[in-house]
C-alpha cells in the first residue's frame, strides 16, 4: 500500500501542496484513511521537472514524516509539474532502489497496489522486459518491473496503451502460474509535458484515485494564499486521496479508467483496457 | 510518546518477546493502542546483557518494523535481561543518538514521555549535570538529558531516588522557568542484575506500564512453545502495552509508582515521590 | 578533517562545480590530497540561495562520493551563492545534527578544523552561549557551538570581528583549562549576498584555504563550457583545495587572514586577530 | 573493490579480530593498501554462526569505521565461525541488499572482484539461475548472482566444484558476448562447519588473499592477550590483507586455487579449475 500525488500547471513551491494543505502527501504517510495500511512509512521519493535537464528525482529511506531533508527542498524546489509517492513496503526491502518514482529519460513512473505472486512471476516478467533495459533494474519491486515492461510495450510512444498491454501480458502470465487477482494499481506517469494516471484493478476495488475538479475548486484550497488565488486553468492535481481541508471538489477516477492531464488544466478520461496481444510482443523471449 | 519493554529472566532469543508474541514491540512500533500516537517509527533501540563487558546497545533511525538487522539480532541473541524502545519523536531530530536505551557502563535507560517546555528547561538542566558528564550528552532529547541529571543525582547509588531527586529538581525548575505539568514519564533502569520502573506524571495521568503477573502467566503466554513452559518464577516483563495474546495477567502499575524487579521473579512497589533538595544537589552551578 | 567549497557568482548549477570539475569536493570526499586524512566520508551537506525564503541545506550521513540524491540536487539545482562541505568526523557521531553548514535564519557556516580538548571546553563553550540561541543547538559538534557562539558575539553584525571574538574567548577558556593549540580552522560564513572566509590556527599551519584569482581563471576552468565562458567578473570560489584541472590560479589565503566577497567579483583582504574582551560578552554567565 | 576475512576456530568475540588488531578489516575499510583502492567505504557486513538456528548477518550502509553498531554487536558477539567483508561499490547502488555476505539456509558468501561486462551479462546469469531461487535475489551486485548461480550448480553439495561450473558458465556467456576477463575474484563460502576459499582470476593476477600459516603464528598475533595465548589447533584466519602485527606468518592462497578449512585447523589447497559443461547445466533455459 502506498498513496502518491502529482502536479501539473503553474510553478509552485512544492511545500504548498506537500506541507502547507491538510491531509497532504506527507500527513498522509502517517495517517492515510483510505489505504490498506494507516502508515505508509517505508521511504518515499519526488520527481520534478524544472531546472536542469529531465526530471530530478530525490528518494529516501527515511519516513517522509521525518526527513528534514524532505522540508528543505520542499521549500525552496519550484516546479510545474511533480510527483510525489509515499510507500508501504509489501515483502520488498526498504532501499532507495524501491522507492518511486521510477525514471528513464524524461519519464517518471509512480505506483499504488502490487502484482500478486510476483515471487512467483517475477522471473517471467523480467526475461519480457527488453534486454536492452534489463540492466537497468536495481532494486526489487513489482513496480520497477511494471515501468520497464510498460517501456518495452511502448510508454514512450503512447503511455496508456502499453499499460494496457503491460497489464493484459501480467494477467495472462498470472493466469498461467495459476495467480489469481494478478493486479492492483493506480498508475501516475509523466513525460514533463503530460501526465497520465490509472486506476485499474483485475478483481475487486482498485486503489482510491482523485483528480481536482476544476481552477475554482483549487482556489478554494487556499482562500487565503495569495498564491493559489492567482491560479490559472491550468493547474491540475491527481492524488490518492483528497486533500481534506477542500471537501467536495474532488471527483473520483472511476474503476477501470485512464486519465490524462495536459497543459492547460485538459482533463480527458477514456476506459482503461488491458489486452494482450502475443504479436505484438516481439521482444518475449519464450 | 514512545513504547518500550523489558524482561529480566531466564536466558530467551529476544525475538520471543519482539517478534513471536502477539502485539509485542515491533508491532506497537506500528499499531500502538494505549499511546498518543499509533506510531512509533522514529527509530528504535535495544540494549542487552550477556556475552562480552557490559550492556550491548543496537540503535537504529529505521522504524523497528522495517529493520532486517533488528531481526537478525532478535533472532541469534540470547539475554536474562534486556530493554527495547520504539520512539516517536517529539521534535527532536531522527538520529541514533536520540534513540533509547542510554547507557553509561553498565546502567541502561529508557523513556516513554517527556520533559514540557524542553527548549525553554533544556540549558538549565543540562547546567545542573555534572560537568564530568557533561560531554557524555550526544544528542538532542530531553530523555539524555533526564538520565544524566539522574546519574548525577545519585542513580548508581540508588536509581529510585535518583529519579526522584531528579523528577523533583526538573518540577522545581520548571515552576521558576513557567512551565507547568513538567514531567510526562514511565522510566526503565536496570544495572545488568536489577530491574527498576517508574510511573509517573506531574499532572494527569501518567503513560501506561504494566508488570507481568506472575509465572504462570508467562507460562499461558506460548502454550506450545517448549522454552516458555520452562520458565521458571524468576521471569518478569515490564511493558508500555500488553502483549495481546495473554489477556487478563498483566497487572498495571499504578501511577506515581517505582518497581523493582530483581532476579528470582521479586517484584517490590514502592511510591515514587519526586522532591528537590537544594542541599542535596551540590553540583548544581547556579 | 573535512573539506569545503563556496561559490558566489552568477548563477550555476551546482554540478559544474561538485562533478563537471577535476579534483572537486566530491573526489575530495574520496582523495584529498592536503588535509590530515584524505578519506572525508562522515556525511556532508550543502547549503544554497536561490528559490524560497533563506538559504536550503542538504545534509547526508552518506558520504558524498555515493549519495545518488547529491547527484540529482546538483544537476537540478542553480544557485548563485552556495557552500558544500565533506566531513571527516573527529570523534562525534555521523549524524546529519552533525553535518554542516549549521544555519540560523539566512546565515550558513562551515568549518574545517577542530576545537582541541572540546571534550573539556565543551561544557564552558555551550554556557556562554546566548540562552535564547541554546535550545537551537542539536548535534554534538564543536563547530556548532562555534557557530552559536559567534551568534552570541554578533556574528549577524559583524561576522569577521564575530569570530575573532569568538576564538579568543576559545583561547581564552582554553587556556584556563590547560588546553593547547585551541583552535584549528577554516571557516567559511554567509548571509545569501556576502561570503566571508577565515584561516586561521593557534599555533602551527592552519588548514589549507585558497580563492579564486580571478575571472580569467575561472574562465579558462571550463574551456569548452560555454556556461563558463560566459563568466563575468562577479564569480569567485573558495576552496580547501584547489581543482586539479586548473593549476596556477588558485591564490593561497595567507594564514590568520580574513577575506571578504561580495557581489561583483570583489575580494577583500584582511589580517585575522582573535581578542578576548570580557565587556564585550555581558551574556557570559561565569 | 573490496576486502574481507573470515574465522574457523574456538569461540572469539568478534571485535578482537575486527578493531583489536593491528590492520584488521576496520581498518582495511579505511586504508586498504593492496587492493585497487584504499577505501572500502560503500557499506559492510558481518555473518556469524553460534546462537540462534542458522547464521546471523548483520549489513549496513555506513562505511565500517563510522558505524557504532559494528562496535557493539563486535564487542558482544562470541563466534567461532563469521565472515565480515567490507564493500567498494563499482556502479551499484549502496543498499543493504548489496552488501556481502548473501546467505541462504546455512549458506554464508562473500566476494572481492568483479564480473566484467555485468551490464551485458546480468540477464544472460539470471536466466541461468535456477527459476525457483530468482525471486531470492533482492539487490543488483555481480556477486549476488554469482552465488544464486553456484546455488544453482550444486553449491550445496561441493562448495569449490560448483564454483569452477559457475566461473566457467560466466566466461563461456562472457564469451558469447564479447567481454573479455570475465571474472576477477575471491570468494569466501561457509556452511556454518566448513570454510572454503577461492583465488582466481580469468586473466591477470586476481585479488589478494591469505591464510595464517599456523596457530603459533595467531598465537604471536596477540601476545600479551590471554584469550589468544589459549588457542589452539583449531584456528584459522582468512584474510585479503595480512594484519600488520603479524609480519611473516601469512602464507598467499596462490593463484587459480581453492582452500579448504575444517575444524581442527585443517587446510587443503587444491588447483580451482573453472570449466562449463553444457550437460551438467539442466536449468540452463538458453
């Protein structure tokens, strides 16, 4: 279980949204309500895009709760766009290497949930994974897997469709080492331009999901925040849970959905389908 | 707010009371239930007798459920008598020296509670340690603090009215400086043969520590462990929180109370009674 | 032992000066070749001023050599006015409380050297500082305490004519313990807009400490960066040692000397003379 | 890089070969003086067999000098059977999972050296290792998946024979691949009864490493120390670098060779020949 939290539209400081909101990300790694787990204390990570080339990612072991680090580029990091992810580990040791979000080039990759039996899937999914990127594997979770499949399946080219063929090619995997429930997520993904965010479970509830409803709601946020007065249209949030001190503004991803954010404050939903097609995996190896 | 255990006793693996009990340390690190915080993931510390000279001390800044050498150690170290302390920090930074047991030669200390008003106190106490000491202070918490004045009060002599002498000047400094309800306490001492505890707070109710019952209750504790129908009535535990799977055979140590525990299974109350006599204290620089 | 590095310039990103460069502070981590070790593996930290109120600080346990988060902050982070220092720890934990540069409000110090007998002087030293400033003093490290004493002898006044103060009255205190060669140092100071440096020891060959000549030189640091040729006369650096790749330009500050940079490339000299005026420190409480 | 030394004899707390010795492992940590680098500062740890079932292991990411937890468990930990190794990263990360040693069942394994070309080769050597131990594979080293592979080719029946299989299925896919010098190692197994050591190298010389010549030689070690003056027959040190007080009694494992230690201080040497045999590789899926 883990909750995590994007951003997109004007340049914030990243504390407004991570510190200074109630029921934020970081209260959320201590008191999450609608997640398995109340804690979500086994590291965390942020990605953001803004100075210097591609995205930076930070990550730590340490509870995001207590991380002074954390604070301090909180509070002096401004970006338009940035991903924030809190994590309980589920088997996996707690590493830097295991934290999200996950990075190749100028994408950043999140994850809520988990892959069933992936001890026992974890061999097949990672002899899918493109040769070519099986090195770049470090650490050893799920998701770390999940993102390198989804790149060989296509995420640079169309991020929501190689999820749906990533997720089609787990669940057929499953399903023939006899795993049942193979997949439990909310995605977030992002290029630095566009972001895109999944909820999708195999069987039963997926992870809770939210995207703001509209500027207005977000200037509501912060009434008296001189900041957030000025927002614009553009300004976008996907969380896995909604900041409380804003209730009402925030509407629920539906089941089986993909959403995708552009600049501009565009919010567009389309169904999310995962299929597996064997020809169009030319790089399996079995 | 913090939680700690201890056991004075035949020789057990410490993983029988950390990690094969019902709601033992570890799991109060994550879920405590008689605490002001459910979690206790600020980092942790243990501090046994056994092999080599004097006590072993294992702090780590990882929460105790996280931390794979912890059950490493649980899992291949045998000790009569040992003290283990989960911690939420209260303001004081995330970082071993912060965390319990304290040790100076064979005297270990720990803390669930706190000093009030700490940054307004913490130059007067630390002024009333004795200069000797003073340099032993690594850290940051009030608790460090407290056992040093505790040692310089006499807590090798007689570690209850150390403490007394001890919580009585931290009330009286308090007063002066306009800090009211002072001291927020349960305490654990032990010299490697004795067991103390302490209960007690200036105002309000103090936090919770219980005293197992008796060695039949111990007994019930593992029915199908072989190790624990063995024991024998020289076993005691002292604890923040019940262990779960034992209901009804932990007795609660009444407020404004000190145990002493020694070996043989005794078990001694006594009222704790803080006062500060300014001629007992000659150390004292102001 | 440690070693540190300060920039005010133009803005940069902070990995031109921590990896893009040959011998810089990173592999001084690793190889320093004029300090008392060459191993500087205890933590580091770095402090910059740039986006957000007041100057931001990074501190790591890690050392610099193979913190993965050093390399992100540096390549995504620009800043006109910065300082990073690599620690060898003398005796104090590795702990971040630890890691400099310590901070109050817009000010950062560094400080490479040590306190001699600060075991013995260490009681005497934190009593002289401000009681209001004492509570802010969380690690257990004589440059901390140096730093709060210079805060208590004005050090927000007047930083250089601070530190004189501050060392005699070290000086002082240890001479009246039966301390010899009290002070060993290099210090570097900043309030965002000003950077001054100190070199200076009470007896013997400080540490090592040199600045930048000029632009020219800084110029020719970077020959194929065009960052770098774009250099203007406001850029200066300091350094514990010189950056291998550009020999000859580094000017040796003179032991016992103060400099002072300001914005525009302005290097200003001075002779370094600790004095011990008893009036002067009304808030010493012995 | 890296350096480590290994224990077969009577009971010994770990410390009086870790710090109470002239150049030991700590100290080899810091200022290694015949491997490729002098520091070896990318984490540690330590596997010991004696109480509790099957072998501790204790690993952490501070640099061996700094960790005060090292100290501890040394100073109060009686083995007569561990292994400590001391770790250089060369491109993997710095996490726990990457520190040495990598244990499975009574199965303790340490390395110094390197796979050539492991980015090409890693999932040629993780495809190799049998299917039903992949999913034990938590962090990214070459040496992590060495031991999976001499697992898979019978480590647990005949420790040197199964490593000649593995080195010779690694230089035969190193081949394949074009990478030259494959393997640089060597390697320190135990079973909690048996010590084996192995020095090789594909080309070039390999790694240093020795063994005490006899235990007059560890009697010499410590003189004036009662517990060394008691040794017997039995022990046995295997260490990268001689301990510096004991010039003269370490005799160089040769190149391209295996030792065996048993208890009662035996020790055989015999050539290590490394061959593949494509019919001795079932689980081979390529």
């Amino acid at each position: 279980m883990c909750r995590w939290m994007a951003w997109l539209g004007q340049p914030v400081l990243i504390e407004e949204l991570l510190f200074n909101t109630q029921h934020g990300i970081v209260d959320q790694s201590l008191h999450a309500r609608m997640g398995a787990e109340p804690t979500n204390g086994d590291g965390f990570g942020m990605g953001w895009y803004g100075t210097g080339a591609g995205p930076a990612v930070y990550r730590s072991i340490s509870p995001a709760w207590a991380d002074p680090n954390l604070r301090e580029l909180a509070a002096h990091v401004e970006s338009p766009l940035f991903l924030t992810h809190v994590r309980a580990a589920i088997g996996s040791p707690v590493q830097e290497t295991n934290c999200h979000p996950f990075r190749r080039g100028p994408w950043l990759f999140v994850h809520n949930g988990y892959i069933a039996g992936f001890d026992v899937l974890r061999r097949d999914l990672m002899l899918a994974v493109d040769p070519g990127l099986f090195a770049e594997i470090h650490g050893s979770t799920d998701t770390e897997v999940v993102f390198h499949l989804a790149l060989t399946f296509g995420l640079e080219d169309d991020p929501i469709s190689a999820l749906e063929r990533t997720v089609g090619f787990i669940e057929s995997a499953a399903e023939q080492r006899g795993v049942a429930a193979a997949v439990q997520a909310s995605f977030g993904v992002s290029d630095g331009t566009t972001l895109w965010a999944v909820r999708y479970a195999t069987e039963g509830r997926p992870r809770s999901l939210f995207a703001s409803a509209d500027v207005d709601a977000v200037r509501r946020l912060h009434p008296d925040n001189p900041r957030f007065q000025r927002l614009s249209e553009d300004d976008r949030l996907i969380v896995s849970e909604p900041f409380s001190d804003l209730p009402g503004v925030w509407q629920e991803i539906p089941e089986a959905t993909a959403v995708t954010v552009r600049r501009g404050g565009v919010l567009e939903e389309r169904p999310f389908r995962p299929r597996y097609e064997q020809s169009s995996c030319p790089k399996l190896s079995r």
